[in-house]
C-alpha cells in the first residue's frame, strides 16, 4: 500500500508532469493513535488535504473511468518541518516518510456530496468536490503508478493548517463527521 500526494493547492489542474510524494504505509499512523511530534526540526505544520481509496487495480485508467476505482473519502494530515519559513512538501525522506509523517483520517464512504465542509479546529471552508480533480489525478497517476486495492490518492492540499502543540487535540472534520480527532504528543 501506498499513499500518493499530488503537491498544489486545490483547484490546480493535473500536470503531465506531477509533482508527487509517494509514502509508504509505515509513515501513515490511524486517527485513533496519537500523534508523536518528531525532535529533529523546532517547527512542524500540520496540514489537511482530501484523500480517497482505492479498491480495484488498474493501470492507465482512461479519466471517464476513473470513478470506478475509488470508494471512500477521508482527510489526511501531513506534519511537516518548516524550515525558513514554508512547510516542506517534497524532498529527503527525512522530511516526508518519517513515522507518523501522515494522520490518515476515518473512511467516509458517502460519494454523492457535491460539496464538502471541511473543519480543523475554528478554521473552516467549503469545497466543491469536481474542484478536487480526483478523476483526472487518478488518471493521471495511472499513467506512471499502478493503483493497488488499498492505495490512498490525495489529489490536492487545502488552505487549513494549524501547528500541533505538545498535549493539546487536534480535531478535523469533514462534511460534519469527525475524522480526525488525535493527541498530539
């Protein structure tokens, strides 16, 4: 199993040449662990992005097709270091696949919203799914990756973010279910 991120904002039409992070499940820690904030680096972000997963296997799966291959949503939390200022999306191993580099949140198996309210603690804001591209990153992913049953696909980041605080709870939610709910240690 692997996780997939596409690294730009939501709204950003797939390139033919992504900008992607792949990260292997021993970096993804459940909504239900806590959450151990690395010593390497002083500042850490922790920031949501959409994510759905995958439950057939394909390859160079056609755009109109796409929704055929995913069944479930959640949110995803990337934790990463912040160094001179800007959070780091790509890059060293060091940076993205450490362990508990990714809270993946509970699945949500209701695909038929239109639009999705997405909270992190008082932050809110309201997307429209067709904005999230998933179809066409999915399609595009295809093209270099296989999807494998289980794979996770993050086809965008979102405009949320806070900064995990030692003993403090970090709570996200998405379209009124509570998918993240994690103590950060």
């Amino acid at each position: 199993m692997k996780l997939m991120i596409i690294n730009s904002p939501i709204g950003s039409a797939p390139t033919s040449e992504p900008d992607v992070t792949i990260v292997t499940d021993s970096s993804i820690t459940t909504h239900k662990n806590p959450l151990f904030v690395p010593d390497a680096n002083a500042e850490y972000v922790f920031e949501l992005a959409p994510a759905v997963k995958i439950f057939r296997l394909g390859k160079s799966i056609p755009v109109k097709f796409a929704s055929r291959y995913y069944d479930a949503i959640t949110l995803i939390a990337r934790v990463m270091p912040v160094i001179d200022g800007k959070p780091v999306r790509n890059g060293s191993a060091i940076y993205t696949a450490y362990d508990s580099a990714i809270v993946r949140g509970e699945w949500i198996d209701d695909l038929t919203k239109q639009t999705l309210e997405v909270t992190l603690g008082e932050q809110k804001v309201e997307i429209n799914i067709a904005d999230l591209r998933i179809d066409e990153t999915i399609s595009m992913l295809s093209k270099y990756f296989s999807m494998k049953i289980g794979d996770i696909v993050s086809p965008c980041y979102l405009p949320l973010s806070t900064t995990p605080v030692i003993d403090t709870r970090i709570t996200a939610s998405l379209s009124g279910c509570n998918v993240i709910n994690i103590k950060v240690k």
